[in-house]
C-alpha cells in the first residue's frame, strides 16, 4: 500500500508541474527509467521511486525559475551557463530568487537524505532490478516516439508547461549535446538554396547608418500601459517608420540581440551556444551587416557602454567588419567612467557617442555606419538611477498608470534615454544639415519586471509577449522616396539590418538579397517560422563557407 501511495505522490508531482496531457506520459515514462536506474543502486523500489520523484521535483523546480527569469525552459545544454559567469551575475541582479533556489536546494538535499537512511523498503534480487530496467527503456523508447513527443517538446521552449519533460527530452536530443563541441544549427535543410541576384541601390545617397540597441527597453503598450507625448514620439516617431520587434531573448544576455542585428540570423537557431556566439563565433561569420557597408566604402564603428574586456566582444566585432571599436574606457575626458557606471545613465552615455560620432564626421565625407550599446535601463529596477528631482511628473504618470515602484523606475529611465535621444537628434540635423542619416533604434529585450506587469494585469496569455520590444526607423537630412513613415510590420530582429539597408535605399549583395526574400515567408519570425526556404538558406551560407561550423575556425575573409 505504502508503495502505491509512494507512486501515485510522484507521478501526481510530475502531472502537477507538467500541465500537458500530450506530453504527460513521456514525462511519466522518464520518471519510471529513473527510478529503474535509482533501483540498480538502491535496491529497493520505495527508495528509487521517492528518489525519482525528487529529482523530477528539483529539475521542473529550477526550469520554473529559470523559465521566470529568461521566458526559457531548461535544457541540459544550460549546465554548462553556469561556469560561464552567469552565477555571480544572478546573484547580484537577484538575490531573493536565488536565495529562494538556495533554500529549495537545501530541503531537497535534506529530503534525499531522509530518504536513503529511512525509506528502505524490501530489497529487490540484481535480476529483477536489471529486467525492470529494460522494461523501462522499451517503454521510454515507446513514448519518445508517440506523436513526436521528444521532438515536438523543443518547440515548446517559451511555453509554461512541460517543465520537467523538456528537460529529459533534451537528453536525447542529438541537436542539444552537438551544442557543446562546437556550434551546430537546428534549422538546415540538406539542400541548398539558389541565391538571388544582387539588389540595385535605389537612391543615389549613401547615408549615415546609426544603430542603438536600447538596453531592455519595451513599448509599455505591448501591456496596455499608457505613455507620454516625449515616450511616444521616441518610441513611435512621427516622420519615422515603427513597428513592434520579436527577440529570442528576454531578460538578459543582450549580446545574442545584437548577433541576430548584424548577422541576419537567429541566435536561437544555435541552442544554448547562443550564449556563447560572441566567444565561440569569432571568426566564423562571413556575411554581416558592418562587412557589407565596408564593401560599400562605410567606415564602421562600435561604441560599447561596456568596457573592453566584457565577454569577447573586442574580437567578435573586429571578426565581423567593425573596424574601430570604442569602448566606455577609451573616451576622452570631460567622460567619467566611474561616474558614467555608478548609473550608466544614456544622458552620459549617448552624448559621448554622439560627440565622437560628430569628431569623426566633420571634414570627412565617407558614410559611416555606428552601432551604440546602452546599458541604463537594466534590471534590477528597485533602485533609483535617475537624479533627485529629474522626470518626477513622469514617474508620477507611470505609478498612476500602473502602481508599482519597479515599473515607475523603468519608465523613468525610459524617458531620460527619451529625452536625450530627442537632444541628440536635433544635433545631428542642424550641425550636419548636409549630412544624410539613417537613425535605427530598437529593444534588446524586456526586462524580467515584465513577468510582474503581465501577472498582475492577468493578461491573456500570449506564450510570444515576453519576446516582443519595439524598433524604429528615422531619416534626417533626405526624404528616401521609397521610405515610407508610419507603422510598419511588425519584424524579426533577424531582419532589422536587412530593413536598414533597403530603408537607406542601399544596394544588396545577393546574400542580403535573398535574405530580404525570406521576409514574406517568415512574416515578424525567424527561428520559430518553418519555412523550408529559410532552411534551406541556412545550407548556402554553410555551403558557401559564410558559417563556418568546423572544428578550426576560418579567418574572416
């Protein structure tokens, strides 16, 4: 009887956290092959179930967490996240989450050893134990393969169920473990796809191309949150194109936003190696926005709110076509870098890039195309960034519009980077009037206080929400006449560079080209379109050495 009940408890824990009819008998079939592999040691049925249960209980427990702070379910590729420095970072952006994982971790360690010392049941002979086992493989084998099961749980990474089954899936998932000898794609066809030709300029300007990638910024009417005049021009500009942004991303690893901008592909399409694209990636990418400028005689530049050390992004953006990388550390006084990263307030920030921007530009008539990176807007939002006494009507806006400090702080961070923004700008198009620009400024990610705003608002679910930020397209100083102002579609971030080119009526080689012809098929998705000509694209540029996936990474060409 005791046994039964022992049972039932488990396999009601596992249903509990799967919420998935469709999937439940996978995940109760991984349950069984682990406890028959628990019973090869223990030797007793209560304690390999109870200790089965346990486990299942300790992995969809750490996949809810980790799905609460990254809208991504656990797959065994993340081990290897957390010797990559991701641990300190978690501590210090939030620490009651982890206490609250240090806490569960220590009842599970106190209940695993309850357990073993007290929950011996009637020993099991080596025979039966070795039967059972094989039993369990057969009906593991029998359930990975019903309706796909196995294989449809990797498209259900961004969804709020199988907590515990997506992360046994990935056991056996050959694309999961080709993740930690070298990169691997998971969308590629077997054939390649004939490229289209190249794509005449369809204006005779070659206008400056500046980029902002808006650290964790997100339009608050994806919620249905109001904004203010100086938010909405930024976000929505008048004589500007806009549009709502869909990341593989949420709450961090900004770096991966960036990738998919400058390379046109997906960083999810690289499983959990996505977050190490800018390590293991240098060198490997042959076809990139800033190399395409380059070839169009743009002069290119990254300004970094980082400093020179972060990740590997020196030599991941010099590997890519980014001739001159500026980071927070190489700018001239009156720039303070230790009073720019007591905030890293864009007031500092974008004004020092704009006035490198402008030293550069001056006497100089080549195109230059500038990629900034902000930082100002990230988590955690419980502390005040913003000076005393600066944007308090807003932040008096945003607590009447949806009462909750976090959220009042983000929005007024948002419309200091607003307001400088607009700043700027105007710089740009009076002390320049001569000079064309193309301005694209964008959303990395939502922040993880988004999690709070979308459950106390209780919002109809939308598995995508998490992922959507906004973009927005502007041109100064030229009136493009196929550039049309006003909502745009709403776009994948894999397509945002592609977008940039045509917007400033620049030629496209015939990659750039063809990747333009995907936008019909893949509509505001990259990674999770199944377009087969997406696919089969992916195999040209592997075929065509412009990924280089091998063992030996290739010098950039």
């Amino acid at each position: 009887m005791a046994l039964v009940l022992i049972l039932v408890a488990s396999i009601g824990a596992v249903a509990l956290t799967e919420r998935s009819a469709e999937h439940l008998p996978f995940a109760i079939a991984a349950l069984l092959l682990k406890a028959a592999l628990l019973l090869i040691f223990v030797g007793d049925f209560e304690r390999a179930i109870l200790l089965s249960g346990i486990l299942a209980t300790a992995i969809a427990g750490a996949s809810i967490v980790k799905f609460n702070h990254s809208a991504l379910k656990l797959i065994v590729s993340d081990l290897p996240l957390m010797f990559a420095g991701t641990v300190p970072f978690l501590v210090l952006q939030y620490p009651r989450m982890v206490l609250g994982v240090l806490t569960g971790s220590v009842l599970l360690v106190f209940a695993t050893t309850a357990v073993l010392l007290y929950g011996a049941g009637f020993p099991i002979s080596v025979e039966s134990r070795i039967l059972l086992l094989s039993l369990a493989l057969v009906g593991f084998a029998a359930a990975s393969t019903v309706k796909g099961s196995a294989a449809s749980l990797r498209l259900t990474l961004t969804q709020p169920r199988c907590f515990y089954a997506t992360f046994m899936a990935s056991l056996i998932d050959p694309v999961s473990w080709q993740q930690f000898g070298g990169l691997a794609l998971s969308d590629i066809a077997l054939e390649p796809l004939p490229l289209r030709e190249a794509t005449p300029a369809r204006s005779t300007d070659s206008p400056d191309i500046i980029v902002i990638q808006h650290e964790s910024i997100f339009d608050p009417r994806t919620f249905g949150l109001p904004v203010d005049p100086i938010v909405q021009a930024f976000l929505t500009p008048e004589n500007g194109q806009y549009g709502c942004l869909n990341v593989d991303i949420f709450g961090g690893g900004s770096w991966q936003s960036e990738f998919s901008l400058l390379t046109g592909l997906s960083s999810a399409s690289f499983g959990s190696s996505a977050y190490y694209l800018f390590k293991k990636g240098a060198g490997r990418f042959h076809s990139s926005l800033p190399s395409s400028l380059a070839s169009l005689g743009y002069k290119t530049t990254l300004t970094s709110s980082c400093r020179r050390n972060f990740l590997n992004y020196d030599q991941f953006y010099s590997s890519i076509g980014v001739n001159e990388r500026i980071f927070i550390e190489d700018f001239p006084p009156p720039f303070d870098v230790r009073r720019f990263e007591a905030t890293n307030s864009d007031a500092l920030f974008l004004d020092a890039v704009i006035d490198a921007h402008t030293k550069r530009i001056t006497d100089d008539p080549t195109p230059r195309f500038l990629y900034a990176l902000t930082n100002f807007n990230h988590g955690p939002h419980s502390r005040r960034l913003v000076s005393p006494g600066q944007f308090e009507r807003e932040r008096a806006f945003a607590m009447a519009s949806f009462p909750d400090a976090e959220y009042a702080e983000y929005y007024t961070r948002l419309v200091e980077t607003a307001s400088t923004w607009q700043k700027l700008r105007f710089r740009l198009a009076n002390n320049f009037p001569g000079r064309p620009v193309l301005i694209v400024h964008y959303g990395d990610h939502q922040p993880v206080l988004t999690r709070r705003i979308d459950r106390l608002l209780e919002l109809q679910g939308d598995a995508r929400r998490a992922f959507r930020t906004f973009y927005a397209i502007e041109a100064l100083n030229f009136t493009p006449k196929h550039f049309r102002s006003g909502p745009g579609a709403d776009l994948d971030i894999a397509f945002l560079g592609t977008v940039a080119l045509q917007s400033a009526g620049l030629p496209l080689d015939p990659i750039f080209s063809t990747r333009a012809s995907l936008l019909d098929d893949c509509a505001e998705t990259y990674f999770a379109s199944a377009s087969e000509r997406k696919r089969r694209f992916h195999r040209t540029l592997v075929d065509l050495g412009l990924i280089d996936l091998g063992s030996d990474v290739q010098r950039a060409r």
